[in-house]
C-alpha cells in the first residue's frame, strides 16, 4: 500500500487567500490538509472549505497564538500551566469542528528540569482531556530554525513521551527538522519509528521541496512504508514559487 500524502496549507499554495488554497489542493490531487494555526479564521469558514472540496484536516498546532505577544508554543513553559489548559480547551472546540486526526502541541522556548516537568504535566492532562479518537504529537525542531525552543533532540521527544506514558501521545518526525538535528533522517526515522504517529516532509538544508537538498527521499518513503506507518505524511515546505510546480516529487508516488 502506497503513502498517504496530505498538504500542509500554512506552506503550501500560500500564494493564494486561505480558503481558497483548500480548492487548489483538492485540484492537485491531494485528499487531506493541515492548517498549523487555523484559529483566526472562524471554524465554520474553515470547514465549508473542507466540505466543498471532500477534504479531511489531518492536523493543527497547539497551543494557540498569544496575541498579546506572547511565543506560540508553552506548554513547557514555568508559570503557564493555567493558560495552556484553558487554550487546549478552545483547540478541542477547533478539533470538534474540523474532524481533526492530530495536534501538535508545541514545548515552547524553556530549559532544564523544571521546565520537563511542566511539559510532561501539562501533556498528561491534555492527553486525558483530549477527545476520543484523537491524537497528540510533540515534535523536535532543531536549534537554528527555533532557538531556545525546549524540545530539539529525539533523545527528550522519547524521554518526554514515556514519561507521560499515555496510548494518545506520540511522535510527530518532520524530516527537514530531523535531517538538520542529527545528519541523517533516513537513519534518525528507523531509530524512532516506533514512536511516531504523524509525519511531515521537508528537504533541508531550507525546508524546500523533496528531492531539491540532502535528504535520500527514495530510502526515506521505503522506510516509512517498511515500518507499516498508516498516517498521512504532510507535505511542510516552502514551494519557492508556484506550488503546482513543485509538486514533481509526487510522480510514481
């Protein structure tokens, strides 16, 4: 059975206005979507776009957005265990609305123990919150793209998930994030995969299209189908252009 493959629409087709990048990625072919921060657009409007175009969200980011100027991502954070159960409240509303499989809920830019704690807490009471069904990821990403941010090494990702040790709570493996954390993705994939529950694409050095750095692709999708992986692998680049064109990598696939 071949690969699932959805778009992420936060990267993708953001050439276009926001509802209507769920018509072109229904044209291209793809069956599913995901929106990294959907919250500033009213449920309703997102959903009709889905409808209209027989697509399903595969996933949103959580928490939301601070917008009083606070960082995306907390639930690491000392001192902000209130506000993220209070936020993961409004993301179930979204989830309930969408028919979203998974959320990525983000650490944020904290360090040391105390700051373990606080995410494995906090993930604990997500995790037994959450609405049947659904899914909840963290994910690595590595130094440069996000400084400071608690989560950037495999090694924690699982120290992190066994500690909370809840059946809904797994990996989310982005392959731009795992290509510039350790070196080698195809390797760094078999070493997690029993982990992971969410998948995204990406080449790197630059989070551009598949096939266009230093990441072996062709091992990388063999290794995912080998592992009998059956969730979506979302496609989470910057196209440099025109998405329809950098869509070649989808060809035999």
């Amino acid at each position: 059975m071949g690969l699932k493959f959805a778009a992420n629409l936060t990267h993708l087709f953001a050439e276009l206005p926001y509802l209507d990048r769920f018509d072109a990625a229904a044209e291209a072919g793809f069956e599913a979507v995901e929106v990294l921060f959907p919250y500033d657009v009213a449920a309703g409007e997102t959903h009709q776009a889905l409808v209209r175009n027989g697509l399903g969200m595969v996933l949103i980011n959580a928490p939301p957005p601070n917008y009083t100027g606070g960082d995306r991502g907390y639930a690491a954070i000392p001192g902000r265990e209130g506000r993220f159960r209070y936020d993961m409240r409004r993301v179930f509303r979204y989830v309930e609305a969408l028919g979203v499989n998974v959320v990525h809920v983000m650490a944020g830019v904290a360090e040391g123990a105390e700051a373990r704690a606080v995410f494995i807490e906090n993930l604990k009471q997500a995790c037994a919150d959450a609405p049947d069904g659904l899914i909840l990821t963290i994910e690595p990403l590595n130094k440069a793209a996000q400084p400071g941010y608690f989560l950037n090494c495999f090694d924690l990702a699982k120290d992190v998930i066994e500690a909370v040790g809840a059946p809904n709570l797994g990996l989310q493996f982005d392959s731009y994030h795992a290509q510039t954390i350790t070196g080698d993705a195809v390797a760094c994939y078999k070493a997690v995969q029993a982990h992971v529950r969410h998948i995204q694409i990406g080449d790197a050095p630059g989070r551009t299209a598949p096939g266009t750095g230093d990441i072996d692709f062709d091992a990388l999708f063999a290794a995912i189908e080998a592992s009998g992986y059956e969730g979506w692998v979302s496609a989470e680049y910057d196209p440099g252009g025109k998405t329809q064109d950098s869509l070649g990598w989808r060809k035999g696939r």
